[in-house]
C-alpha cells in the first residue's frame, strides 16, 4: 500500500520529529518504514544498531520487530545479494529495540559500579515491591513509635489526635508520596524544596496563589456560563460579572467586587417567586465556590489573615507527613540495597543518575557518549510519559541543532493518568516545535488518513469530538490538524458510493423500560447487546477481515464489548451470553479473581506445596472438603507450631487428646472432626502422588472427576456461571501447557503476573475457537474490532480520585484539609480547593479521551447502549448546544450527558428518539423498552433449567412413611414461654419508645427488618422524607463548628447566619454533606436555636460537649415492664436483661453532671405534635438513666428542641422509676 502524503513527509523529515497520529493512521507502519528508510538510504545508510527504537510495552516492541524483519526480508527478496540487507536482517534480534524499562535496566547493568549497587541485583515483580513495601513501612513505624525524639513524639501526637488512631489513611498517603516522586526527575529535590516551604512561618505563596486561582476559577465559569446567557438571566449576570473582572486592569482590586456582586446575585430578593428551581441549579456550584472564597478575602477587623492563620494550622501536618514520606523513601532503598532487589522506578532513577545532572540541569558526559552512539531516537506512544521518563529520552537526544528525535503520539488517545502518565510533555513539544522561529531543524506532522474505521464511523467520530474537544478552534484548524479522513476504504462489493455514504454503521439503542426494574442495568444492556449480536451472525452481515480487509461473513471473534471494568459487568454478560448461546470471552486478569478460579488456584499452590498455609486452608474450606472455620480452628488451636499441613500430619496421627477426639464440626454431621481430618489428609497425600507424573492439565482434570467438584459447583447457587469459570480456567491452563516453560511453577509464576499486571490472553466459556471478546477500554488501545458494542454509557463517572483528603502537585506540593486544633470540623486548604478543581476538569478530559479510544476501535459496526428515562431524555435535550458551541454544562456524570445534548443539536429534530424515521445519515436510533422476546426467552430457560423432567409419567407417587403419619398424628407442642421469643435481649431505644406508645406492638427481631412502601421518584424530588430530613439536621449539628459561634462579632445580629452558611460549604467541599444541603437545610431556624439560651449555652460548653454520643446499658427486663417500655405480663419476675443501645444527640458531660438534649425535626402540629412529644420525653428519660448508669452522673437538665416550631422544652429529670409516664 501506498504512502499518503503526510506519511511520505513522516518519512523523509529529518531533525527533531513529533508525530500526531490518530487512530488508525498507521503510525507503526510509518515508525517502521521511516526506520527501514534511514537503513536503506542509499548515499547514507544508517546502521540498525544506531537506530534506538522505544516503547511502552514488549508487545508493541515485538511487533515493531517483526514488522521490520519482514519488511527486510521482503527486500532481501528483490535483492538477495546485497550484503548490507542480509548483515542488517541478521542484526534484527539484537537491534535496540525495546521497552524504555528494558534500556535503562541494561544501562544499569553496565555502569552498575557508578551507582554502587549489586550487578545481579534482581527486578521484583510488582506484587512483591507491594509486599516490600508495606514491610519496611511497618518497621518504620515500629521504631518511631518507640522513639523518643521530637519527631517520633509529632508522629504519636498526630496518629492520636487528628487520626484518632486510624493508621490507615497515614500509611496509604505516604506510599503516594513515594510513588508519585519516584515518577519526577528529583524526588530528593522535591521533597526537600517542599518540607523547607513548610519551615516559612509566613503564608506568602498561599498569598500569590489567591489571585491566581481566582483567575483560573473565574475563567472556567466564564466559559461554562457564557453559553447560557440567553436561556438563563441569572446566569447572564454572573457572566457580566465574571468579565469585567477579566477584563480589569487591576484584577487583584477588582476580584473583591467580583466576590460581592456575585454573592449578591444568589440573595433572596434576586430570585423571584418560581424562578429559583428554575435557574439555579446551574449556578448552584458557583454560589457554594464563592462561600468558601469569601472566607479567605480577609477581615479588617481581624489582625491575621485567614491565609495566615490556615498556613499555620496545616504547614505542621504537611511537614511531618512529607518528612515520613522522606525516611520511608531512604528506609525502602536500604532495604532493596541490602536484598539485592530492584522495583520498574529503580531502573529510571537510576538511570536518570547516570544520565543527568540534577544540580547543573545538563546531561552527564555518559548520556553524550550516548548521544554519539545512536543516529535516532525513535519513541512510540509519547503522550502517556512522565517526567522522569522525559528526562532520560532528553538526555540520550542530540541537541536541537543536532535534532534526531522522532516522537509518535496522539494526545486524544492519553488515557493513562491513573499511571502518573501526563500529556503535558507532548503538548510542549508541539507548541514548541510548531513555531517556525525556533532553532534547529523540527517538524510537527498530522497524521489523519484512517485505515480502519468505516468512513460513517469516521463521520460519527468527527462531528461529536469536533464538540467535545475541539470547540474553541476554528473549523479549517480542525479539518487541518484533526479530523480523520478516510483512507483507503474498499466498498462492499456491488455498492455504489451513495450506499456506502448512507450506510448505517452507528445504532444507538436507548432502553427506557420501567416495567421491568427487577432487572439490573447491566443484564438489560446485555440482553440488547446479545439480540444484536445474534441477528448480526444470523444474517451474515458483511465485515472487513481486520488483516485481508476482504468483506466476508461476521464471526464472533470479530465482536467485541468494550467497558469500564470486565469485573463489574463481566458476571452479567457472561450468564447472559451463556442462556442466549453466543460464547463470550472475559480478560484473564479478571477471570482468576472468581471464586472457583480461586480454587482451582489454590488447588496448583497446594499441589505444588502443601507447606503454603493460605492455598491449603482455601482448599480446605472450598467445594473440595467443605471444612468450616470451627475445624480449622480446632487443628491450629491443638497444634500452634509448624505448617497447617504439618499440624494437619501430626493430629491425623494422634488419637489421644480426648477433646479432639469428641469434638465436632458443625458441617460434618456424621463423623468427628477427627476423621475429617484423618480424610482430608489421605485425599491430599493420594492426589500428591498420583499427579506427581501427570502434566498440568491432565491432574487438574482427573482430580476434578473424582473429587465431583463440578457437580458440587452445580449443586450451589450460580453454578452454571461457576462452572464456566472452571472451564475457562482449564483452557488458560491447556493453552499454557503448550509452550516451552509449561510447567507447575511457572504456571503459578503466570497467574500471578495476570492477577496484578491485568494483562493476559482472553478467557471465557469453554474457550471456543471463535467467540466475542469482553475487554476494557484501556485494554482495547491498540487493538481493532469489526464490530464494538459499548454499554454503560449512562453509568456515572468514578470520581473517588476528586475526593482525597489529600492531594500531590509537582507545583503546590502536598495539598490537604485543614483541621482546627479540638475541633472536628474540617476545610479544604487554599491548595487543595484549587487542585480539586483543576482536576475535576483534567478528569472530564481523560473521560473524553476515554470515550474516543471506544469508539475509534470499530472498523464497520458501532452499537452504543444505555439504559435511560424518558425524565432525562427531557431534560438533557434542553441543553443541546448550538452550531461549533460545547458541552452546555461543565460538569457531567455520565458519558451520555454528552453524547444525547450532542445529538440533538445534530439531529435538529424536536423528540427526534421517538420520530418513526430513526436514521440519519449514518446513523440509527432505536429508543423503547427492553423487548418482551428477551424476557420470555431468559424466562423460558430458566423454567428449564429448574424443571427436572417435562415427561408427566415420569413422576410417580411414593407411598407416605408411617413416621410421617405418626408424626401429623401427635398432639401440637405448645412452648410455655411464647412471649419471650418476641422479646429481643438487644433493642434500641427507639424500638422501647415505640413499644410503649403502642402496646399492639411487640418489638421486631434484630435480624428482621420492617420494610415500608418507597416513594416514587417524582415524590422524592419533590421533599425530603422526615426521616431523611431528620438525618440531614443531624449531621449538620453533628459536625458545626461551634468555636466558629463564640466571637462576639460572629454573634451580632445577622452574623450567626453567614457563619452557620459557611459551615455547611465546609461540611459540602469534605463531603459531609451532599452538595445541595444549603437548599434543604431549615438555616433560619437553626440561627433561632442557637441565638436562644440553649444554644447559647452549648457554644459556652463547646470544649465539653459529645454529640452523637452512642451508649449501651443493661436494663432488668422487669425494669422495661414496669415503666411500660416492653410487654409480656407473662414474664413478670423474669431474671433476664435487655440491652439497650441508643445514640444522644448531645450530652454535656460536665465534672458534676450531665446534661442532654436532643433535636427533633418533626412537621407536624396539634396533638399529633403533643402525642409524639410525650414519647420523646419517654426517650429522654430513658437517655438520662442510661447516662446516669455509664457515667455515675447525676442527669440535672433534659431539653428536647423542635426545630420546626423552633421552641425548646425542658424534660422533668425525675427518675425513671418514679416517674415514667
């Protein structure tokens, strides 16, 4: 095939080289042929051992190899006497070519005196650096928890008070410190750099940084705002707002009056009657950022700044956190240096000190030599590196007079964030190597002829990312830089060019089905994506060979499923495929984490070993043996030394113990735990010695026939999917058999590899030569599918990175949330606000880039799923964007949020999903429910499955044993104490309340729960439930800050409000509350309460208050009945006692006494209020003795506020004995 223009250029352009190939465009193919190029230049050839070709991965290594051996070899055949071809192929295998790890570790290796380490020192794999890791951590700890120096007393003192003892958080931060240095250039250099920033007393960089990140802020709502300035008219005034700050000339003054006017936007007299629902919601975000920035503008009135006085609570933590970081770092490298061992980050630091001059920033007289050794440096996939990586590849390149780097990448297709991979550094290059006044020959080439996708994909593809990403450029930029055209597509034979245009090659079904919500999502989505497959196959349909590209019919192998994870939906689609009779295939990665894989798994360690304590015990306990806990804890307990297949060994062989030999499992029925143990050993011995000859594959399969494990597995629930997962296990294990290493060890070595690199062939149901493949998006990077299906387009987003308590920086260093000393409240930082928000909009890029890579893996057929309502098809067709406009909102949840708007403003047609012409162009839509055929067909198997015969005259009646009738015939036994078995021994308070105001009913049993009717969604938009409300007031008390309410500034009139307003902002950023509880939180009347006495008297109290307070109290059950709090006459003198448990809103616990309150937030009046009220007085009351009982504390006040009619009721403290109701 021919090169395309752009290709040619790739090829000949020498100098500095960076190539933006897209999907599709044959970037191997011309990293390749440009190689050969050089090789085969006729006035100056270039030896192949000059040529330094990298990679992320040996696959794509092996592959580049390859390719450049056949394309020698096919050369040789023109030329078959040219010596300088045959010496060049022979150099193939030893070429330099190869992962950026297998470089640095051979640089390593012979320069490994530079660096004084072992010169056989061994990589670890990464489960072992894991286990490593967490060791050198845990004797880190050990000793400074020991020591007595100042730093070992902070360590205690922070463990203690702000962690509360949880040292999981601490040990979790501190392996991402090292992580994420171990990717830099210096991470020595950045640790120091950021722990002497902490030294400064003053907040001077927090200062700077202020203005800066109110620009950044006030740009990004600029831009997600603009577009609704002519549908919104509160969102149009923010926009006037936000740009005549932008346009200030003084933008530090002017960024005071932006907070103000913006903040007065959202006061009450701005929204008229009806219009805040309405228009709110859009902005709601900017209302609550501007809460938490006006926080931090300053008081006159206040001496120190809030910067300053938030730059002195947090800079203690960070330094201790990075300076444990630090001796974590030094401990983990003795520690390898003493073991001989390396970790994947070893091999580029250490590379980076032999080829960098970290103080001088130049490269080492080393890294020149190597610059003379290689005429090229060649690096495929430049868009997912980071810095440390960027820095060797720099390092080994001439100069830019000089320039030999030829960079491939595509920054659409960087996916690879959770990696510490950035695109930035590709980003640089082509800024800087666009500009034609820069120094040195340097090139930046497009490619965009796509070689893969159906030009109606290709057509799909470009208009919805000409939106998504690229909406702020001009369309001829586009067209130029970014747009796929097609390349080389050959028609279906007998097409016309019209039929291939109008070809419908993207289907979008949309199921909005509410009849059958029994039914997960995801076995919806399979069942469509299923029905699809299997008309597809039926009918024949015509797809591309991926390597003839000839038109032949659809196989299976030729359909894949791309998702965000095979272990969230791998489960749902393989039943599904396996009833619908279309074999599926999952990652192996994902496959050995099931629970017979697991097994089978152990069954080979143990095999292997038996010596292994955890393989053996999983055995033990499986489908094997059926051991419970009880028995293996009898063999540990009776014999604590050695193995647990020698403790096993030793008691099969002793009789004498008598508690051993009357002891019993409670799974074994039948027999002594004894002989179950002497079983268990004889079974293992045999299977030990009769397999010792067998191959892998061959003992897995006779000890699964005679241990009747399948039909065990069959017996349980689920066990047809448990039983594909056997099968699968046993085809990865005969395809493994097949190479050279096939063996027990390696074997084993194998799966571990696969359980933690998530790589690994493709595995399914029975494995067959031909089947769909299920795989995850970043694992489809690379590969191409005649036909992809991607389902889960309306599942939400996976934002637990966006909501760390702590955050890393190359810049701003470590960023966390800040905590008032005694205080449980607490705020993000300036810094961590900043970078939350900057990576809320990194996030939303990744999933764009996401999203591309899905759909560009299809050559012919793109079928997109998702479940949705008819309420958000609504809705979401409201903020379809104009023409060359972008996403109307700026934060989405969910693929879809982007894709349906999109369509819309494409289509153009009003309820375009339900016009009866769903197509255009090339693309379809289909928007109903899930199809009846589906559900009958999964329905109507299943009935078979459980149906053991369908002949009528196979049943026959057997005749009724006498015991039976014997048995029907007895009197009925009636059990003397029938009330007690209603009576919990463990009840909570409010259950007894209950119990007592109504005396119908008894109290329900712990391990069964009152289930009442929901409401319907639309009744849950409209209003908080009560209970829900109740929740939502109580977490708010729970957690105000009420040091915040004792100032005499912050209790004037009007003050109380704006500090309770900036409470919930807090308890909103650290995720406290959910993000509109400002809108349901009743704020007026919580002011009330704490203007009135009571809450006067609890801020005066703060440092003595436990709120949330939980309890537990034994109370004689005659207690219960005799103050009406249990019912049962019939128990009356009983000795037995109930435990009672229950949780006080807030106690005072004082040196005297105690004092209680508790808030109630009920909506109602009149004597229903009176009848609830008498039994919170009961509750009460039950608190005070319950109090009374743990603290030996007289109880002197009990107040129960209604935060509704905001009025505070003082509860008698009399005892509970004396005067209950």
């Amino acid at each position: 095939m021919k090169h395309t223009s752009a290709q040619q250029q790739a090829i000949q352009a020498r100098g500095n080289v960076l190539v933006v190939a897209g999907a599709g465009t044959g970037k191997t193919r011309t990293l390749v042929d440009r190689c050969l190029s050089q090789i085969t230049d006729e006035a100056s050839p270039t030896p192949l051992r000059e040529i330094l070709m990298v990679t992320f991965t040996e696959a794509a290594a092996t592959e580049m190899r390859e390719r450049l051996a056949r394309s020698l070899e096919s050369l040789l055949a023109v030329k078959p006497q040219s010596a300088h071809l045959q010496e060049t192929l022979a150099q193939v295998d030893a070429a330099p070519i190869g992962t950026l790890h297998g470089f640095c570790y051979q640089l390593i290796r012979h320069h490994f005196h530079q660096l004084d380490m072992d010169p056989n020192a061994r990589i670890m794999e990464p489960e072992e650096c894991s286990a490593l890791c967490e060791e050198t951590l845990d004797a880190l700890l050990e000793e400074l928890y020991q020591g007595t120096g100042t730093f070992s007393r902070d360590l205690r003192d922070h463990m203690t008070h702000r962690e509360k003892g949880r040292e999981k958080l601490v040990r979790e931060l501190v392996l991402r410190i090292h992580h994420f240095t171990q990717s830099l250039v210096d991470p020595q250099g950045w640790l120091h750099h950021h722990i002497r920033q902490t030294m400064n007393p003053s907040s001077e960089a927090w200062d700077a940084m202020l203005p800066e990140a109110f620009l950044q802020w006030a740009s990004q709502w600029h831009q997600a705002l603009s577009p609704l300035k002519e549908v919104n008219p509160h969102a149009a005034r923010c926009v006037e707002h936000l740009t005549s700050y932008l346009e200030a000339d003084d933008r530090h003054s002017a960024m005071n009056s932006c907070v103000e006017a913006l903040t007065q936007e959202d006061a009450p007299d701005q929204w008229p009657r009806g219009s805040k629902q309405a228009y709110r919601s859009a902005i709601a975000d900017l209302f609550d950022d501007l809460i938490f920035l006006r926080s931090l503008m300053g008081n006159a009135s206040v001496e120190s700044s809030p910067l300053q006085a938030d730059w002195s609570l947090h800079r203690p933590t960070v330094r201790l956190l990075l300076e444990l970081a630090q001796s974590f770092t030094e401990a983990y490298r003795k520690t390898k240096s003493q073991r001989g061992l390396l970790d994947f980050a070893d091999l580029e630091q250490h590379a980076i000190d032999l080829l960098w001059d970290r103080s001088e920033e130049e490269p080492t007289d080393l890294a020149r030599d190597i610059q003379r050794r290689y005429h090229s440096v060649y690096v495929d996939e430049y868009q997912d590196i980071n810095g440390a990586q960027d820095c060797i590849l720099s390092a080994i390149s001439k100069d830019p007079f000089q320039g030999n780097r030829f960079l491939v990448g595509d920054i659409k297709q960087s996916i690879y964030a959770f990696r510490l991979a950035s695109p930035r550094f590709f980003k640089a290059y082509q800024h800087r190597w666009e500009q034609t006044q820069l120094e040195g020959p340097h090139h930046v080439i497009y490619l965009k002829d796509n070689f893969r996708s159906h030009p109606g994909i290709l057509d799909f593809v470009n208009a919805i990312f000409r939106h998504l990403m690229y909406a702020g450029i001009s369309e001829s930029d586009y067209l130029k830089k970014v747009a796929l055209n097609s390349g080389a597509f050959q028609p279906k034979p007998s097409a016309s060019d019209s039929e291939t245009a109008s070809e419908t090659v993207v289907h979008c079904r949309f199921i909005c089905d509410e009849e059958h919500s029994e039914i997960p999502t995801m076995e919806k989505e399979a069942m469509v994506i299923a029905k699809h497959f299997r008309r597809l196959h039926t009918e024949g349909t015509l797809v591309r060979d991926p390597k003839t590209s000839e038109w032949r019919p659809v196989a299976w192998h030729d359909m894949a499923i791309l998702v965000r994870s095979t272990k969230k939906y791998g489960e749902s689609f393989l039943k599904v495929f396996h009833k619908a009779g279309i074999p599926l295939v999952a990652a192996a990665s994902e496959l050995i984490e099931e629970a017979a894989c697991k097994d089978l798994h152990a069954l080979v360690q143990m095999l292997y070993n038996p010596h292994q304590d955890i393989p053996l015990v999983a055995i033990l306990r499986s489908p094997f043996f059926h051991l419970d806990d009880q028995a293996l804890a009898w063999v540990r307990i009776h014999h604590r030394k050695g193995s647990f297949w020698a403790a096993m060994n030793h008691l099969s062989r002793d009789t004498s113990n008598p508690e051993l030999s009357e002891g019993s499992c409670s799974s074994l029925n039948t027999r002594n735990l004894h002989a179950a143990i002497v079983d268990c050993v004889i079974q293992i011995q045999n299977w030990r010695k009769t397999v010792q000859p067998m191959s892998l594959i061959h003992a897995l399969e006779w000890i699964l026939d005679t241990s009747c494990y399948r039909e065990k597995l069959m017996a349980a629930d689920h066990g047809e999917e448990a039983l594909m997962h056997v099968q699968a296990f046993l085809q990865m294990a005969r395809r493994f058999a097949q190479h050279p290493q096939g063996g027990w060890q390696p074997f084993l070595n194998y799966l571990d590899q696969l359980k933690h690199s998530g790589e690994g062939a493709p595995v399914g149901d029975g494995m067959p030569a031909s089947a769909v493949s299920m795989l995850t998006i970043h694992k489809s990077k690379g590969l191409e599918f005649p036909v992809v299906a991607i389902p889960g387009l309306n599942a939400p987003f996976n934002r637990q990175s966006l909501h760390q308590p702590w955050m890393l920086d190359e810049t701003i260093g470590l960023a966390g949330m800040i905590q008032p000393p005694g205080q449980t409240p607490r705020y993000p930082s300036l810094p961590l606000w900043t970078l939350k928000k900057q990576r809320q909009l990194d996030h939303l890029e990744q999933e764009k880039r996401l999203l591309y890579v899905a759909f560009t893996r299809a050559r012919d057929y793109l079928l997109l799923v998702s479940e949705m309502t008819q309420q958000k098809m609504d809705q979401w067709s409201l903020m379809a964007p104009g023409k060359d406009e972008g996403p109307q909102r700026a934060w989405v949840q969910s693929p879809m949020e982007w894709i349906f708007p999109w369509l819309c403003s494409y289509l153009d047609t009003p309820n375009w999903w339900h016009s009866p012409g769903n197509r255009h162009g090339s693309i379809a839509w289909d928007c109903r429910p899930l199809d009846s055929t589906c559900i009958k067909e999964e329905a109507a198997k299943e009935a078979i499955q459980e149906t053991p015969s369908s002949d009528p005259s196979s049943f026959k009646p057997q005749p009724t044993p006498a015991w039976v009738a014997a048995w029907f015939e007895s009197p009925p036994f009636q059990y003397p104490y029938e009330t007690a078995t209603r009576q919990s021994a463990k009840a909570a308070v409010t259950q007894l309340k209950t119990a007592s105001l109504e005396p119908s009913v008894e109290l329900p049993l712990p391990w069964i729960s009152n289930t009442t009717p929901s409401k319907t969604t639309a009744e849950q938009k409209k209003s908080l439930s009560g209970t829900e409300r109740g929740h939502l007031h109580h977490h708010f008390l729970q957690w105000v800050d009420l040091s915040r309410l004792d100032h005499p500034t912050e209790l004037s009139d009007g003050g109380i409000a704006e500090v309770l307003e900036k409470e919930v902002m807090f308890m909103v950023a650290e995720g406290k509350l959910p993000p509109e509880s400002e809108r349901m939180l009743d704020l007026p009347s919580l002011e009330h309460f704490f203007k009135g006495e009571v809450g006067k008297h609890l801020i005066r109290h703060a440092g003595q208050i436990q709120r949330e307070l939980p309890f537990t109290a034994k109370f004689q059950l005659d207690e219960l009945i005799q103050w009406g709090l249990s019912q049962g006459a019939d128990l009356q003198g009983n000795p037995d006692f109930v435990v009672v448990q229950g949780m006080v809103d807030v106690a005072i616990i004082q040196p005297e006494s105690i004092q209680i309150l508790d808030y109630k937030t009920d909506q109602v009046s009149g004597p229903l209020l009176e009848e609830r009220i008498k039994g919170y007085h009961l509750q009460l009351r039950l608190y005070a003795e319950a109090l009374q009982r743990v603290y030996r504390k007289p109880v002197t006040h009990l107040w129960l506020h209604l935060l509704t009619t905001q009025e505070t009721r003082t509860v008698a403290t009399h005892s509970l004995d004396k005067d209950i109701v």
